[in-house]
C-alpha cells in the first residue's frame, strides 16, 4: 500500500508540473532536467515492494544512480559517460558474483540475465521463485506441484516464465512484479484464476487467460509496470 500510494504522488507530481507550466507559473522546461528522479522513485517503489536480497539491491542501484545523474546535472558531481560505463560494468559483474555465491550458499536456484537477451532458460522445481533480469532475458519452466509465488524483476529486460505444468497446492500463490523499462511474460495452466492488482505507470498489465471451471486455484499479479508490460496468458 505504501509503494502505490508513492507511485500515485509521483503522477500527481507530474501532472503538477504540466498543470503550472500551461498556466505559465513555471518551465517545465527546466524541471523535466531532473527526469532521473524516476529512477529513485523506481528504486523506493522496489525497496517497499520486495522481500528478498536481489530486490533490495535492485531498488538501492536505481536509487544510486538516480541520485548521481541528478548531482551531477546540479554540478555537484563530474561524471561523465567515459567515466561511467566502466562502473556499470564493474557493478553487473559484482551483482553476478554475489547472485552466484548466494545461490551456491542457500543451495537453492536464482534466475538472472545480464546484456545477453534470451541466455538462460531453466527448469524450476522449487516453490518459491526470484527471477530478476537486467538489460537482458531471462526464460524459466516450472514444474513444481505446490507453486507458492515468489519475486520477478525485470530492468530494461525481459522475464518469460512457463508455468503450464505446474500446479497450486495452498489455493493461491503470489508473485511479485516489477517491470521497469522491461517485460514480464507469464504462461499459466487453464484452470488457475489470475487476479491482476498491479500498478501501471506508462506501462500495462494485461491478461489473456480463459477462464476456468472454477477458482481453487488463484494466481494473484502484484507490483508495477513502469514504462514496462506484464502480460498473463494460458
């Protein structure tokens, strides 16, 4: 609730500014020089929507780098993109470390894709999923027959999960979305009832199920889609 209600004063905000700029208060103009505040807003909107390490580092990078793109444009800060693209380097490589060895340690199985869309393709039969791709693809197949929700980010990236031959044991499972300039594809099986409650913000949700003889199984959508897609579909 708390994410969805700063979403909302991020579009009030903005509609704000437009409003004061037509009845000529102040230049847009100049304000939309701070268009990197969407990538704190993205990154508080994740810390306050995730329950896992990958989530919280993923909302902690945008923060950063919505925050260094902004003292920067304030002259607080020099970088400039010679300076930068090295670190974002340095940064992915140590965020694929760190996926691998926590993967290793919990002896459990992470999803992850970094600049090399399509590269990984899973099968997946654990109950909890946390999927996260950045400026890549990401494909997942779960089987497991007590499926239970989990986590599934995707950053200027794609996530493709398969989850046809999978079932819901407890009655309902939730997952956790987060499209930021990316793409979320979920597959189902014909008899679970999908409930979407995301939250758009230039983006969509969009679901393409049939439905299904009854609702003893519930797949229940919850996040956002920032100049992103979730699609749900059998």
């Amino acid at each position: 609730m708390t994410s969805q209600v700063l979403m909302g004063l991020l579009v009030i905000a903005i509609g704000l500014l437009f409003l004061l700029d037509n009845l000529d208060i102040i230049e847009v103009h100049d304000a939309l020089a701070f268009w990197p505040l969407v990538f704190i807003f993205a990154g508080v909107a994740k810390l306050l929507d995730t329950t896992t390490p990958h989530g919280y580092l993923v909302g902690l990078a945008g923060i950063g780098i919505g925050t260094v793109m902004i003292l920067n444009r304030l002259g607080i800060v020099h970088v400039s993109w010679r300076t930068a693209w090295p670190l974002v380097l340095i940064g992915a490589g140590a965020y694929v470390v760190y996926r691998a060895m926590s993967g290793q340690r919990a002896g459990g199985s992470h999803g992850m894709a970094l600049d090399n869309p399509g590269a990984a393709i899973a099968g997946e039969d654990s109950q909890q999923l946390d999927v996260t791709a950045i400026l890549g693809g990401f494909e997942r197949r779960v089987h497991t027959q007590d499926f239970r929700g989990g986590e599934v980010t995707a950053v200027m990236g794609g996530c493709s999960l398969d989850m046809r031959g999978a079932s819901i044991a407890s009655g309902e499972a939730v997952i956790h979305v987060f499209a930021f300039w990316g793409g979320v594809t979920i597959k189902c099986p014909p008899d679970w009832t999908v409930i979407l409650e995301g939250t758009p913000i230039l983006g969509g949700f969009e679901e393409k199920t049939a439905t299904p003889p009854d609702s003893r199984k519930r797949l229940v959508i919850r996040g956002y889609a920032i100049m992103g897609g979730v699609e749900v579909r059998n």
